[in-house]
C-alpha cells in the first residue's frame, strides 16, 4: 500500500486516476499515519473514518468506468480545519463554548473540496475563534510541529500544516486572517498561499466585512498549491493541459523580469538573522534569474491601528449566550475590545491602513520578504500571561503578514531552509492586486531555483 502522503498531492492524484493506486488504499493509508502521528502531533480532532471509506469506494467506482470526467483531485485525503461546516462533524473553532454543535451542512470550503474529488477524513485543529498564530487551546493538547514537537506548528491553520508536515494528508486548505495559511506553513516547512482580495470566495462577511480573511492551500509545491486553489476558485477536471486562465496554467512558464524589492525591517520586530540570511539569498536567487532586486524601507505600522480589525472579527463571531466564560484570556480580551468598533468603523480603519500599506509597496511589482521574523514559538512559553499580555507577545509573529490581509494583497511563503536548530525557515513573496497567478509563477521559479542549489 503506498503511504498517501509520501507523494504530491497532484502525484497521488495521478496515480489513483491510472489505478496504481486506489483511492481506498491511499485513504487507509492517510488513516494509518494518523492513528501512528496524531497521538503526539495533535492536528485532527475529529475522525470520519466510515464516510470517508464510503466516499473512497465510490470515487474507485468513478473512476473504473472508462471515460469517466475525473475531479483533479480524485481520490486524494484532507482534511478541513475545524472552524469551518463539515456534515455530521463538530464545528469547535477551538472552544469549550462550541464542543457541543454538529453541523448539518458543509460550508463553501469543504463543498469544493468534495467538488475536487478530495476525501474528507474530519476535522483538523485550530486556535480559538482562529485568532493566534499557535494552537493551544482548552479543548485538546497543544498542536505540536512535526519537525521539532517541543515548538508549535503555528496557527491558526495549525493542524492543517501539522498534518501535511508529518505526513497524515498530503494537502489541505486553510484560512489566513493575519497570516494563518503562510505562519504554519513558513513554520512546519511547507508552501501556503493566502490569495488577493476578491480572487476566490468570502464566506464570513457578517464576521469579517473587510475581507482581511482568506481561504487558501497549505501545500508541500507551490504547484499543488495552485491546483487547490483552482478547485476552490471553480469545478475543476483533471486535463492532460491545464486549464487556459488556471493558477496551474500559470506555471507552465517563468515571469517576465520584474521588479521586487526586498524588505527585512518592520516597526514591529528584530528579524532573526538567520531568517534575514535565507530571505537575502532567496533575493540573490531571483536576481540571478534575471529579475530585478533592490533593497525596500521598512513597513511601518502598530499593533493598535490593526487591532479594531481583529477584534471586532472576534466580537461578531457567533457564540450561545452566556459562554463567554468557557473562553480563552486572549479571546475574552478580544472581544471586549471589540465592543466599540461598528462595521463602519472597520470598514474606514482598513481602508486607511490599505492605502498606507500600497503607498509603502511602492513601484514593485514584488516584495520578498520573512514570512515569520522570529522562529516558531515552543510550546507553552505563553502558560500565565494575561489575555491581553499573550496578544501583544505574539505580533512579532505576524509583523509581515497581518499587512498583506489588510491591504488584499496575494501573497505565497516558500520554504527556504533550516536554521541551525533544525525549525524550517520561510520566505514571503507578495504581490499587486490581482497578479496571483504571476506571483505563484514566481513562486515557482523560486522552488525551483532552491530545489536546483543555484546560487
């Protein structure tokens, strides 16, 4: 039996759709990694193991008969992080205030996944309400990073990248409202890709009516990233060519010479020297492939002008009455402080800070920058701060992503190497509204690079 995930999500793709391989096998096989890796890694809290199984015998069935149209990705196991609807599965959104629903519907996101032929093996953690950028919550053990169990896996799509690092899935989708796709990815070694504003679907407009959030892949290569996301942007079917106008389409050849800048200074952070190291030579290695690289000033903004936005994101998530006190320090904060921010207000405050953001971009068509300043955090260094004290720990954390969210700009993290103590290093490539497909095309042309050794 093959182990699900030593492939691509797109290579066991393949070798389902030619029957190597069929989907029952490979979803046994993501099975068995779980029941071997989830004890101590901790990203899936929840199982559906009989409809999975069911769901993988009628894609074998799909796919025997001859001429079938395939789902790109039939066949292949995920899983979906747990603040989003599944059928017949909890819905917790990492929270004792929430342990007790089962959702009747799928949400958008988990729609498309079945839409894209993916079986759907449960649910996968998160922090509370998503808002930190680690899981660590009072509904099960921290959600560890495979690559070194003593630090976090990130958050708040903590156990989607924790579950595609060590082996369990070989892709899943995520969600980013400050950096939650590219923090775990960037964390665990992994591509995440938090598309532009207004490229794919928005689910939570009540909740969020600035659209900071995101839906978006967590992914081993950047071109199973940009499949996801064609099968979150539309139906897609598996062609020998990709699709005219596709994010994987867009692969198919290099950029032409753009300008990108480099920035390694926040107003917010130190950048880790060995994380400004990688960064550096990630920029070298796109200057080397003809584009054009100069050094960029700082971003500058603070925790306050961002928090209206987060925090009245939290005050509006829907919870039964009388369960604030089942919360979480950090959210109780939160949501108090969102109390005296309207939809007005937000709307307003994110539209000053998008301009300040795209006034800072400047010229380039690309900023290349640390996905993270700092290495992941180790579990538990934040056990007895107050809500608000672990809040403003943390925003070093997102200091070069939360702007990106602001501003709905596209943005990818590639790996780029290990630091000295073995935590996976990430580097963020962000581009103008509405070039995705040009920035995961450099993103690319990136991996490529990195994987080849050049220099």
């Amino acid at each position: 039996m093959t182990h699900a995930t030593s492939e691509t999500a797109l290579a066991l793709a393949d070798k389902i759709r030619r029957r190597e391989v069929s989907s029952v096998e490979a979803t046994k096989s993501a099975l068995d990694a779980i029941t071997r890796e989830n004890p101590h890694i901790h990203a899936f809290v929840e199982l559906d193991e009989k409809r999975a199984l069911r769901a993988a015998e009628e894609m074998d069935r799909r796919i025997a008969k001859n001429g079938a149209e395939l789902p790109l990705f039939a066949g292949v196991p995920t899983g979906i992080k747990d603040h989003e609807h599944m059928r017949f599965m909890g819905t917790r959104a990492g929270t004792k205030a929430l342990t007790w629903f089962v959702s009747p519907i799928d949400s958008e996101l988990a729609r498309k996944c079945r839409d894209g032929g993916m079986i759907l093996l449960g649910k996968l953690s998160t922090s509370e309400l998503t808002i930190l950028p680690f899981v660590d919550t009072e509904i099960h053990p921290p959600t560890r990073n495979p690559v070194h169990t003593d630090h976090y896996s990130g958050g708040s799509s903590g156990g989607s990248s924790a579950a595609v690092a060590s082996g369990m899935v070989p892709i899943a989708p995520g969600s980013d409202g400050a950096g939650s796709i590219r923090l775990p990815a960037s964390f665990c070694g992994l591509v995440g890709y938090k598309p532009g504003r207004g490229v794919l679907f928005h689910e939570h407009a009540a909740v969020d009516p600035f659209e900071i959030s995101a839906v978006g892949p967590i992914a081993k290569t950047v071109r199973d990233a940009a499949a996801l996301a064609d099968v979150l942007r539309r139906r897609t079917v598996h062609s020998k060519k990709p699709a005219p106008g596709s994010f994987l389409a867009a692969l198919e050849r290099p950029p032409a010479r753009l300008k990108i800048k480099l920035g390694v200074r926040s107003s917010l952070t130190h950048v880790e020297p060995e994380i400004e190291s990688a960064v550096r030579s990630a920029a070298e290695k796109l200057a080397e492939l003809g584009h054009h690289v100069e050094e960029g000033g700082p971003f500058a903004g603070t925790l306050e002008e961002f928090l209206p936005l987060m925090a009245r994101m939290v005050r509006h998530v829907p919870l039964p009455p009388f369960t604030e006190h089942l919360l979480q320090p950090t959210t109780r904060w939160m949501r108090e402080q969102g109390k005296g921010y309207s939809k007005a207000d937000v709307v307003a405050c994110g539209a000053a800070l998008e301009r300040r953001v795209h006034d800072s971009f400047g010229d380039a068509d690309v900023w290349i920058v640390p996905t993270c300043a700092v290495h992941p955090p180790k579990v538990g260094q934040y056990q007895g701060m107050t809500g608000e004290e672990v809040f403003r720990s943390v925003v070093p954390i997102g200091a070069f992503t939360a702007p990106f969210n602001v501003s709905g700009q596209p943005a990818v993290s590639v790996p780029m190497g290990r630091a000295k103590n073995g935590l996976p290093m990430g580097v963020q490539l962000v581009g103008r509204r509405w070039t995705d497909r040009k920035l995961l095309a450099l993103a690319a042309e990136l991996e490529a690079a990195t994987e080849n050794g050049a220099s």
